[in-house]
C-alpha cells in the first residue's frame, strides 16, 4: 500500500525557512513546492485533462 502523504498547510508554507540548500516538498495531490537557500518558495501544479 502507497504511503500517504499529507498536504502542507497555507500556515506551513508561510513558516517554511529557508536552509543551506536548496528543497522540495510534494504534497501528493500534484503540487511541487521547491524552497530556495535565499528564501524564494517556488510552486509547480502538475494537471492532467482528461
């Protein structure tokens, strides 16, 4: 059985700090947020038309 990951939070999101390299975090649902070592949060939306 696939693990289930859990979607960050608006509220998490604002809080993320930036750490000495670069990040990412996928919250399952399509969303791919890439945390920058110089504070930019960066977000890519992957849709699928069907």
């Amino acid at each position: 059985m696939p693990k289930k990951i859990a979607p960050m939070t608006d509220t998490q999101i604002k809080n993320a700090k930036s750490q000495s390299e670069d990040y990412s975090h996928y919250d399952g649902n399509g969303l791919l947020l890439l945390f920058q070592s110089t504070g930019t949060k960066n977000g890519n939306l992957d849709i699928i038309a069907l």
